[in-house]
C-alpha cells in the first residue's frame, strides 16, 4: 500500500480533500490503499444541521455477476475503488480497470446529491480482448436491472442505515433497493430492514444477513443460502417487502418466499415459508 502522501508528495491532510454538494452540505473523499494502477477510496456526506456537522458513511451501488446468483444485481459496498474523478454538478465518475492496460472495466457516473447515492450513467467492457476502446463509448449496462433494483428511499434514514450496517459488516454485499420500513415488532416505534450476503471462502457457505434497525440499535440474523434445508434461500440477492404489517418476505426470485414474523416472547423472529 502507498499512501497519496507518498506518492504525490502531499502532505498527510491531503489524503482527503472535501466538495460541495450543496447549501450546507460536502463530500469528503479519503484515500485508503493505492494498487498498481488505481486506487481504493472512501467517501463521507458531512451535512450541518443545528449548528452541528454529522457524517455518515456512504455507500456505492456496484453491478455485480456471481456464480451463487442467476443474474445480474446491484450491491452497495463503501468502497470506491478506480480512478474517481473531481465532484461537478454533485456527480463523481469512478473509472475501474478490470486490468491494467484498461482493455476491460466499468464507467460509471455516480449522482451523490442525496443521502443515498444513485447511479447517473454505468457503461461496461467485461471481455478483455486486448482492445482498447474509450470507456465513454463502451456499452451501457442493461437498464432493466438498473431500473429493477433502484432504491425505493433515498432519504436521510435510509443513508443512515446503509452507512450503519457497511461500517459494522464491511464486506457484505447489501441491497440497496430492498430497504423496508414498518413495525414489525409492534412496539409502535418502527423499525428499518435490510439485506445483504457474504460468503465465508473457508467453509464456501453463502448467508444471507438480515438487519433490522431500531433507532440506533442494529441487530442481525443469519440465514443460510442452501438448498437442502426448509428454512434457507435457494440464492442470496433478495429483495424485502412487508406482505402485511405483522409478515417480512424474503423474495430470492428462485423458491417460495421466506416469511418473518416476529415472536414477541423470545424477541427474535419467526421463519415460516406458509
């Protein structure tokens, strides 16, 4: 790892630099590793409200192909990693090099104007043919999924608890578009839900992670992504929806949704695939 300071000369506070997204509210983008031809960063929304500056983490709708998943899907992960540019107009372009004499990659053109980040335009190049081609005119992703897996809140709440669950469980790739808010609990707080899945390469078991956020107050429960057990998601990229207010699908589009309920006498859900 080089750090910016090492490499361009700079001096430590350089290895963030802040823009502005709009009245009172910046972007702040930090560099964490530097590879052998881009980089990894991070970025904070800082936003002054009450005479008092919060940041919260954000998170970056990335496309994704896995073997574990029938088609393509969008992920948030906190990661920005490429070459990003300058933020004009609230919009960063981060250019990925699937290697390095940039044949193959993404573009893609990040709108940061919410608290939850969207994508303004995602072109790719998969095949590493040894041609290059300028990333501008490389295709444009297939706009069904973008459009499909879009997230349905991108308020102030929502930013807060993607940022919430990618600084607790990092490396769990977490859908975005399948945010959901009720009360499953019935304790008349409401609560927001979200899911996301990561894969343990030691014991090559996939799990789905299902968050549940009350407040400030995360909790988690892991299931299996399997096919031989009743209570298991036959693929990990699920989307959530209250089918009522006491009853949480899991939608994995493969098998019969998985239903969460909530067990007021052990306080933890309920799983049933009735």
């Amino acid at each position: 790892m080089v750090s910016r300071e090492e490499l361009l000369q700079a001096a430590p506070d350089e290895n963030v630099w802040v823009s502005p997204l709009g009245e009172g509210t910046w972007v702040a983008v930090a560099l964490c590793e530097h590879h052998a031809y881009q980089a990894t960063e991070v970025a904070l929304r800082i936003e002054q409200r009450d005479g008092a500056l919060t940041s919260t983490l954000l998170a970056f709708p990335t496309w994704r192909e896995a073997e574990q998943t029938p088609w393509a899907y969008i992920a948030y992960q906190p990661w920005l990693t490429g070459l990003a540019g300058e933020v004009t107009d609230g919009k960063i372009a981060l250019f990925y090099k699937g290697r390095g004499i940039g044949d193959c990659g993404e573009q893609v053109v990040y709108d940061l104007t919410a608290p939850v980040v969207r994508i303004a335009e995602y072109r790719a190049k998969f095949e590493c043919d040894g041609e290059w081609v300028e990333p501008d005119s490389w295709p444009l992703v297939p706009q069904q999924v973008l459009d499909d897996q879009t997230p349905a809140v991108t308020d102030r709440d929502a930013g807060a608890l993607l940022s919430a669950v990618m600084l607790r469980w990092p490396r769990v790739d977490w859908m975005g578009h399948a945010i959901v808010r009720g009360d499953l609990d019935a304790d008349s707080l409401g609560e927001q839900w979200i899911g996301g899945y990561s894969r343990n390469w030691d014991t090559e078991q996939t799990w789905y992670h299902l968050v549940r956020a009350e407040g400030d107050a995360l909790r988690s429960w892991d299931i299996p992504v399997a096919t031989d057990t009743q209570f298991s998601l036959c693929q990990p990229a699920a989307t959530l929806n209250f089918e009522s207010a006491a009853v949480l699908a899991i939608n994995d589009g493969l098998c019969d949704r998985l239903r969460v309920g909530w067990d007021a006498t052990s306080d933890t859900i309920t799983l049933d695939r009735r």
